[in-house]
C-alpha cells in the first residue's frame, strides 16, 4: 500500500491504451448520439438534461472515469489477493439474481438498482472470472499440463456461462468461450480448439448442404483417409477404429444431433437466427418449443431476418465514405432495432462508409495486439493471463458483435465494447482494461 | 517463456478474423450496390407538393373560381389518450359508436402512428367550432387543404369541376405524372385548361421513419424542386351578365349564349336548369353529384354546347344571304304570300301572315318572318340553275352552312361540343332511294326546320358573322393567360383567327342587317326593343317532335358596332317573341348599359319566375318525393329496416326528357302542383315527423 503512495498514478501507465479507450468511448457516445438525434428536439443542453441515451452515456462515462482512476490509484496486489473472493462474489450475484431478477427484455439477468438502473451480474462477473481464471493459472502448484487442471480451469471459466443460460443469455454466456484463448495461450493442446473448430464448421455444413450429399461428402472424405493412410493404418489397427468412429460421429451429429438441437433445444427464433446468418429460412413448424405454444393455442409469430436485413441496409448504404455523420437516413428512421445498443455499429457504417468502419477496426485491432504485446511482456504470469483474458473477451465481443450487424454470425446478443449504450457493459470493460493498465503499470513487481 | 509462439498464433487468428470482417464489409459496402436502392426505399419518402391551382377570372378581373381554404381534421390514433371523446362527438354531431369505427377504420387503413382523415372538408360552423376546442382533442390536427370555390355561385357548366382522376384518365396522360387519388379538372374550362391551371408539381424529399412518420426534410431540400403555381385565365366572360341570364332562365329548360363578335369572346353562356358550382366542392360532393347526374332534368348537361334545336326562323337570314350571294335575289324581291307555300303541291308551310305584302321586299318578308318568302327562296338556292341537279345545288348551299358554322362543330375551349346537324345528301339519298329527292322534298330546310339542328352557341356564332359582315372568331372564353409564352401562344392563336365566310358582299350585309333591325322596330319583336340601342334581331318559333314549340331568339346590338351577339333558346315555350326575345334584350340591355333600367326590373323577376318546365319532368319530381315519403312513412310504421322496393318504380317511370319532354303520361292531372321543382329534395320539410 505504502508504494503506491508515494509514486504518481502515471508512473509505468500504458498511455497508448488508455488514449484508444478514450476515443473509443467518444466515438461511442457520439454513436449513440446519431441514433437519437433528432434535428426539431435537439440543443447543446440536451447532452447534460441525462433523459437522453447519449447523455446518460456520458454520464456512464464520467462514472467509469473516476472509477478509472480509483483502479489506477489502487494496489494491484488487491486484486490478486481478493481474486478468488470477488469470484465467489460474482457467483453469489448471479444466484441472487434467480431471486432478485427483473424481466427485461425476456432476459432474467438484471438486477434492479433503482432510480432506473439495473445492474447485470453477468457483465461484472467477465471481470471475476478473468482474475480468478489469472489467480488460478498463475498458482505455482498448477500444471497446466494437466487435465486436471485443464478442467479445473474450464469449470472456473464456464461456471458463469452455466448460470447466463439458466438466465436465457445466451449471447451472454457464449462470452465465457472465449477464456479458451486464454487456456490456448497457457498450453491447452491445440488439437481442442481445432476439434471445436472442426465442430462448428461441420454445423455449418449440416445447415448449408442437403443431409444426404453431406453424408456422401463425410464418408468420401473417411474412405479417402483411410486410403491414402493404409500402410499406417495396417500397422496401427486401433487407427482404423479412430478414423471410422469420427466418421460416425460426424454423420451422427450431421444427421440426428443437429436437427435435435435445432428443433428441439433452441426456440424458433433462435433456430431462424441461425440459419438467416447462413442466408437460409428455418421452418418453425418443426421447432419443438413452438409447436408447444401452438398447441398452447398461443400464435406463434414468424421470426424473420428484419434485424439483419435492416443493419445491412443501412451499413451497405453506406458505401465508401459513408453518409456523413448525422445524415444516414437509416439512422434517422430507425429501420434498425436496438440500434443504440447491439446494432450500434451499423449507425458508424452508415454515417461512415467503409473507410470508416475500417479505420474504426483499426483502432480496436492496435487495442487488441497492444493488450497482447502488454501481455507478453509482464513478468508475473497472473499479469499475463490477465492480459490475454482481456484481449480475448474484447476480441470475441468485436467479432461476434460486427459479424453480426454483417450477418456473419447469427443475432445474439452482445454489445460491442465500449461504443453500445449501457452501463454494465461500459463499466464492465473500463474495469477490465484499467486493472490491467494498473497491473500493467507494476510489471516489475512480481505478484502471484 | 514458454507457449510463446502460441501468442503468434493468436495475433494471426485476431488480424485475420478482421480481415475476414473488412472483406464482408467491402462486399456490403462497395460491391452490392442493391443496399443503396433499398435504403433509398426505406427511408426517402417523395411528397409531391400541389401547386394552388390558377384562378380564373371574368373580363372585369373579378375572380369567378379561385381557390380557398378548407380543413380535415385528422388524427392520429395513438396520440388520442385524452381527447374529450364526448365533446367531439357533440361537435361532430355523431355518437360514440360511430366515432369508434371511424377511429377503427383510420387505423386499418393508415395503422395508428399516422395522420388519416377523421372527417373531410369540415364546414366552416364545425370548422370554428372545433378551432376552440382543440386543446381538448390531443392527436387531431384541423389541415388545410385547398378546395375550389365560385364566389359567385354561377356558371358551372362553363368553368367545370376537378375530381379525383381514374384509371382512364391515368391511362390517357401517363406522360404529365398525375396519381391515383390527385384531382383534376373533369368538364369545363377546368378540364380544358387542365394544364395551365395545374401548374407544375413538385416533389419534396423527407426522411421517414420506421413507422412511416416523417422525421424532416432529407438534405436539407438539395432535391426539391419548388411547385410552381398554376397561372391564371382571364376570361372574356361577364360573370353579371352570366348570372342575370341564370336568373332569367330560370324555372325553364334552355340556353342563352352571349358573344362579343369583335374578339370572339363568350360574354355568358347559360343553361338552365343549372346548378351550384359550389355544390361539387368540399365534403357533399359526392352526394349532390349522384343527385345531380340522376336528376331527370339534366342540370350537369350544358345546353348552350350540346342542346340541338331546330333554329326556325333564326334561320332565315342565313337564308337570305345564300340567296344575295347567290345572286338570285336582291333585297327588293318579293313573294306573294297569301298564308302559305303552295308551289311544293302536297307540302304546304304555313305563315303566320295573311296580309297582302307582308313579304314584298326581303327588308319586309325577314321582318315579319314569312316562312313562304324564304321556302320560296330556299328553293331558288337549290334549284339554281347554276348547278346541274338539285343535289348539286344542295351541296353548294351545305357548304355556305359550314362555312356560317353550321353543321361543323366551332372548337370553343370547352370540352364536348356538339356539331348540330346539316344532313348530309347522303342522308337524303338514303330516305329517297337515291339522289331523287328535290328542293320540295326538304322544303322546311329553308325555314330553319326538317333536320337542320344548331347548339345556342352556333347560332350566336352566326349572328357575329352578320354582326361582322362577313367574319367571325372561334367562340371562346379565355382570352389571355398569366405569364403567356410561346407555346401558349401558338395555343391559343385558333382563338384568335379570324373566319372568313365565303365572299359575301357589304351590302348583302347590310340588307339583312336593315331587315333585321326592322324585327324590333316593327317586326315580330317589338317587345325586345330598347330606347337608344339598335338591336339587330331575329325571332323563332321552332317545331319539334317533343312537344310545344321551342321559343328562340338571336340578336346582335348595336347595329353599327355591335358588341354583343346572342342566341336564347327555351325548350317548350312557344313564340320566339314571347320568352326568349325578352331574355335577350335584357341581357342586351345589361351588357350594354351596364344596368338594367329600373322600369323593366319587374320584367326580369316575371320572366326568371315564369315556370315552363314540361309537365313530364315535373311529374318526375313528384314521384320522386312521394317515393321517398311513403319509404319514410313505411320505416316510422313498420319499425324495422327501410324495404326499398319502391326503388324498381323509380325505374320504371324515368325516362329521357330530351328524347320526349313533353310526355303527356295519362296521370298529367293528378301531379302535385309545385312552384319550382328544381329544388334541392333534401331540402325539402318532411310532411311527417320521423319519429312519433
């Protein structure tokens, strides 16, 4: 406690992140600006009135300054200290929110704070589970190596996921895959991600191509590497059995486990949002859930891909250089829903063009490999883990974020970092890159 | 340390996943240009902005159909929470039920975040009404919307009416972007001059949004372009001397049609019966129009244009300067008449005349309208000896009734004229089995009469061209345009070209003109005369197969620089002397002098008061009203639904009063006798109380 007493909050400060975070929580505010502005309404005094988003916004932004600075006046050591406490904390809110939920959106996953402030414990708890995920990984005893604590690792990271589920946050809860980058970076084989990958490619396939061909495709493709692999395979039996019991279950999986899941683990519109991201239509009337309602007599409406289409309008209407900021009509006629929170990125598209919306990912890719190189070169591992897990949840929120206003990735929803109206969210990333920058700013202490 | 190639790895999986998004967004953005288009669609909506249509005004500058303003209330049904429901509908005059429906229909057909018509064209006591009490209506707007108005109420079968356009009209100018739902002009000067009185639309850009509500201007305008206002027409017509012609047609079927034979310019055209414009304006439109197309009497049917009379006598100075030019009379020639022609054997005409003498010069026989003087000359006309057959003489004649307007149609600038008749030989070769026929055979031609009809307007034309001595221009009623340009020019220059007809000399004219003054100084129209002013002038009573004679008149005044040129026909009426010669030398009277002296201001209440509606139409009237009583009595009896049996009846006794409007039905007698029957029957008391 004593050191950080006496030396100055600036000392050992990565400048170059907090000056990307800066102007990425500007461009935001500004964002959210251009989808609410409305020429008739609109004064200066509107940005401090606080009955606006945009000016609710900056009043999030001044609260995560402060806040900003309170982490950067702290002692990093707290936070390998409480890590395991703050994570049971957070698992604590996330079971308190069963009791204490309110219905927002469907989701169950708020807590209400008053005056109109609702706190979402899944958001806070990205920040719990990457220090618990950092104190874990940096303990002397664990050998990552092992798959036991491979597991261990998998259950801390995943554990929230679980519970953002139970909360119907799906969107939410895919935002715990993305510690897996993390556990890469510490020795996790690889050959999980690539079998991961594999899976979803394969999903991918079972929706795009005719069961049948697929079929064809897979058991070709089986009998090819057996083929080509033979003298192996006459040396080595169990090969044989490896490679035919992949085949099944690649066939398994492309022929029951898919539709099953489809029709009758997902709602109908999560199926249509899937397949819409592929540019095909799901027929509801195979969908369990909804087959349940109609029996229930209650009408079933027709999920389409009006979201999608409408951030691709108003993202392709932009073209090179964009309409100029304040005059995308798309924005103006709010075409795009949830366009200041999910879908902010098409209002930057519109506006902005594609040199925007380039120069814009610009910014987060210098944001992300400077949290990698900042990673790289801390000494104590907890501080390295730390990094990646941040670069990782920030990674995954911009990519599946973006990819979905292109219609690369099925709606879910997730706002992008930094730039989406909302508190939690905003909050959530300022204390993640700002413990960082703290942590960061002591790399030559060696903590553990 | 350890696994760090692993973070090369990573580095290449986030550079290449924002590849992969940049490329999807150079496909979005730059290569599918489709987004644009559809973006476009989504979110610019085109207005077209209506010009105020152009005013038309009379040869005084007084605006005779201007525009006004006029409002809907509007509403929009989600933003109505509030609104004092029962205070509306006690303004409105509707009850709550029907407030909800209409409220119900408004947002199935325009949903709820829009603004739809709650009630159209409000009138100006609720318009007031509700202009107070608006804060208690959150969600309705009172908008204006333009509407034609007559200030004079006059006139409507010459300036027309706008309605909204169909699907034929669409057809018929797809290239001057008009769409369902505009208006434009439908009869009249409206619809002739639809061009230049719609001025030039234009189109406003907005930005709408999601739901269709407008969220300002897009660009700031950089994409309007501005309407440009309709131009106006200035009209050589003398709205006065339009409404004291109404007035005196009044309670009568017929025409007046006044020209100033020096221009061309139709200073009145009446028909009776007529109508409020006013009645085809703002929010009852639809309902007076269904009355007025079913009314038996045919108000929206303009006469002056389209009515085809026999011109009797009016004819027989036509006939007269056939024969001067001919040659084969001078205006010293005589007839002797003893009351009738004899000379075609079994066809006689009779004259009105036994006098010895009464035809012993043309200045004489025209005066006095001896039908035996101009059968005889007519006959000279087509037997004249110049030609080989009378057929050929015939065609010789037809010509010199083309040429005097006759026959063809005038092309005025309104819409729908008809020609009249001059029968082709053809038509007689067909009656006769070929060319056998001779000048005894279509005698009466030579008297206005066998099948020669004339519209009103025809034979004013005509008396321009004796007025003129030998020429006249294309009736018409818009003399000039605002801001006139080129093309307009070449537009209007068949209106002001002048016609010669034929080479007939001065002093022919002159003969007719003499003869013609005499018909007011001592001839059949003494009646017609007025102190100081030479009225040239020519009566006629014309026979025709409907029933009692029609009474026809044509003058010119004065006779040395005649300015005004007039034909008045009243359907039924008898002598040409007795009704229309007094309508003529009033409307003479007015335009000339400006007033009307106050000694014969009794005469114009006598005559607009004399009722001559044949007996047939009026019996029409009277069945309509019982009808509509005794459904009214059957209601109060039966207390159930209205049985409109009654409505095949109607059927049954309407019938054409142009084709027969003198019927003589055998119930004539027992038809309630009423004052004017050209009355608006929802204006009439209900006789019975509909409810005890």
């Amino acid at each position: 406690m004593s050191s950080s007493s006496h030396s100055s909050i600036s000392k050992g400060v990565d400048w170059l992140v907090i000056w990307l975070y800066a102007i990425l929580v500007s461009i935001g505010i500004l964002c959210i600006f251009m989808v609410e502005y409305n020429p008739d309404k609109f004064t200066m005094g509107s940005f401090f009135t606080f009955n606006t988003n945009y000016s609710k916004q900056l009043l999030f932004a001044g609260i995560c300054a402060l806040l900003a600075i309170f982490i950067l006046l702290s002692d990093s050591k707290l936070y390998t200290a409480f890590a395991n406490l703050f994570y049971v904390f957070g698992i604590l809110l996330m079971l308190a929110t069963f009791v204490l939920g309110k219905d927002i959106n469907g989701s169950k996953s708020w807590i209400p704070l008053g005056g109109g402030f609702n706190l979402q414990p899944a958001e806070l708890c990205k920040i719990f589970t990457a220090l618990a995920l950092a104190k874990y990984l940096s303990r002397l005893d664990t050998d990552f190596s092992k798959t036991k604590s491979q597991a261990i690792a998998a259950a801390i990271a995943l554990s929230p996921a679980v519970l953002s589920v139970l909360q119907h946050e799906a969107g939410l809860a895919l935002a715990y895959l993305s510690f897996f980058i993390v556990m890469y970076r510490e020795g996790l084989p690889g050959i999980i991600l690539v079998i991961g990958f594999s899976f979803g490619a394969l999903v991918v396939a079972t929706l795009l191509i005719e069961p049948n061909t697929l079929a064809i495709i897979l058991t070709l493709v089986a009998a090819a590497t057996i083929y080509f692999m033979r003298r192996q395979v006459k040396r080595d039996r169990p090969l044989l059995i490896i490679i035919i019991a992949i085949w099944g279950l690649c066939v398994g999986i492309q022929r029951f486990a898919v539709p099953y899941i489809f029709n009758h683990v997902f709602e109908c519109y999560q199926s249509q949002r899937i397949y819409s991201a592929i540019g095909k239509d799901y027929d509801c009337s195979q969908n369990k859930s909804a087959q349940n309602e109609v029996a229930n007599s209650k009408t079933v409406k027709k999920p389409d891909d009006y979201n999608v289409r409408q951030s691709k309008i108003a993202i392709g209407s932009g073209g090179i250089l964009g309409k100029g900021f304040l005059k995308g009509t798309q924005t103006r006629g709010k075409y795009v829903p949830e366009q200041h929170t999910d879908f902010i990125f098409t209002s930057l598209g519109e506006a902005f063009g594609f040199v925007g919306c380039f120069l814009f990912l610009g910014l987060y890719l210098v944001l992300l490999l400077r949290i990698i190189f900042i990673a790289e070169r801390q000494r104590s591992a907890f501080s390295r883990v730390y990094a990646y897990c941040i670069a990782s949840i920030l990674f995954f929120h911009i990519v599946v974020n973006v990819c979905m206003t292109i219609g690369l990735f099925p709606i879910i929803g997730i706002p992008l970092p930094l730039i989406s109206y909302g508190g939690s969210s905003l909050l959530t990333f300022t204390v993640l890159i700002f413990i960082l920058v703290r942590l960061d700013a002591d790399r030559q202490m060696v903590l553990r | 340390m350890y696994n760090q190639s692993r973070s090369r790895v990573i580095q290449l999986i986030f550079i290449a996943v924002f590849l992969v998004i940049s490329v999807q967004l150079l496909n979005l953005q730059l290569f599918s240009s489709d987004y644009k288009i559809q973006a476009e669609n989504n979110a610019i909506f085109r207005k077209v902005v209506y010009p105020d249509r152009g005013i038309i005004y009379d040869r005084k500058k007084r605006a005779v159909l201007e525009n006004t303003i006029m409002y809907d209330l509007m509403v929009t049904p989600n933003e109505t929470k509030g609104t004092d429901t029962a205070a509306m509908c006690a303004i409105m005059g509707i009850d709550t039920t029907e407030y909800r429906k209409r409220m119900i229909g408004c947002i199935i057909k325009n949903t709820s975040y829009k603004p739809s018509v709650f009630a159209p064209l409000v009138s100006q006591e609720i318009y007031a009404r509700l202009n107070e009490n608006m804060f208690k209506f959150p969600g309705f707007i009172l908008q204006d919307r333009p509407v034609r108005t007559y200030p004079y109420s006059a006139a409507g079968n010459v300036l027309g009416y706008v309605g909204e356009v169909d699907t034929t009209f669409l057809r018929k100018h797809k290239q001057d972007g008009y769409q369902m739902g505009d208006y434009a002009g439908i009869t009249g000067l409206e619809s002739s001059y639809e061009k230049i009185l719609m001025g030039q639309r234009g189109v406003k850009r907005s930005i709408r949004d999601n739901k269709n509500r407008i969220q300002g201007s897009y660009e700031n305008g950089a994409f309007d372009t501005a309407a440009l206002a309709g131009r106006n027409l200035y009209t050589s017509m003398d709205i006065e001397l339009q409404q004291l012609a109404e007035k005196l047609l009044g309670n009568k079927i017929g025409s007046a049609v006044a020209i100033n034979p020096k221009t061309g310019g139709i200073l009145a055209m009446a028909t009776s019966p007529t109508y409020d414009p006013n009645l085809l304006t703002g929010s009852e439109r639809r309902k007076n129009y269904g009355r007025l197309v079913l009314d038996t009497a045919r108000p929206l049917f303009n006469r002056a244009i389209k009515g085809q009379y026999p011109p009797g006598s009016t004819f027989k100075p036509m006939g007269a300067l056939v024969a001067l030019d001919e040659g084969l009379i001078t205006p010293s020639y005589g007839y002797g008449c003893g009351g009738a022609y004899y000379a075609c054997g079994g066809i006689v005409v009779k004259c009105e005349h036994h006098d010895a003498g009464h035809a012993a010069s043309l200045r004489l026989a025209l005066s006095h309208s001896c039908n035996s003087y101009f059968s005889n000359v007519f006959r000279m006309a087509i037997d004249n000896p110049a030609y080989k057959s009378p057929q050929q003489g015939y065609l010789k004649w037809k010509e010199y009734m083309n040429a005097f307007g006759l026959g063809v149609r005038l092309n005025i600038d309104l819409p729908s004229e008809d020609k009249g008749n001059i029968p082709d030989t053809a038509a007689y070769n067909r009656d006769f089995g070929g060319p056998r026929w001779n000048s005894c055979n279509i005698l009466t031609l030579g008297i206005g009469q066998d099948r020669m009809l004339a519209t009103p307007l025809q034979l004013a034309n005509a008396m321009c061209f004796i007025a003129n001595k030998g020429y006249y221009y294309t009736p018409h009623f818009v003399d000039s345009l605002e801001n006139e340009n080129i093309d307009d020019t070449v537009y209007m220059s068949k209106y002001r070209r002048k016609h010669q007809v034929t080479n007939i000399s001065a002093e022919d004219f002159d003969a007719v003109q003499l003869a013609m003054l005499d018909v007011t100084v001592s001839g059949t129209a003494v009646a017609a005369q007025i102190p100081g002013i030479d009225i040239c002038a020519k009566t006629g009573t014309a026979q025709n197969p409907h029933g009692k004679n029609h009474s026809l008149f044509v003058a010119f005044a004065p006779k040395d620089n005649p300015t005004i040129a007039i034909a008045v026909v009243v359907e039924n009426a008898g002598f040409g002397a007795t009704w229309a010669a007094p309508i003529a030398s009033l409307m003479i009277e007015k335009y000339l002098n400006d007033t009307i002296s106050a000694n014969r201001l009794p005469e114009v209440e006598r005559i607009s008061k004399a009722d001559l509606i044949p007996a047939a139409i009026k019996h029409w009237y009277a069945v309509k009203d019982s009808i509509k009583l005794a459904k009214l009595l059957k209601q109060v009896d039966a207390d159930k639904a209205p049985v409109f049996e009654n409505t095949v009846d109607t059927k049954k006794i309407t019938f054409d009063p142009e084709a027969e409007p003198n019927r003589r039905d055998s119930d004539t007698g027992n038809i309630n006798k009423q004052k004017s029957p050209i009355i608006k029957p929802d204006e009439k008391p209900l006789k019975k109380p509909i409810k005890k």
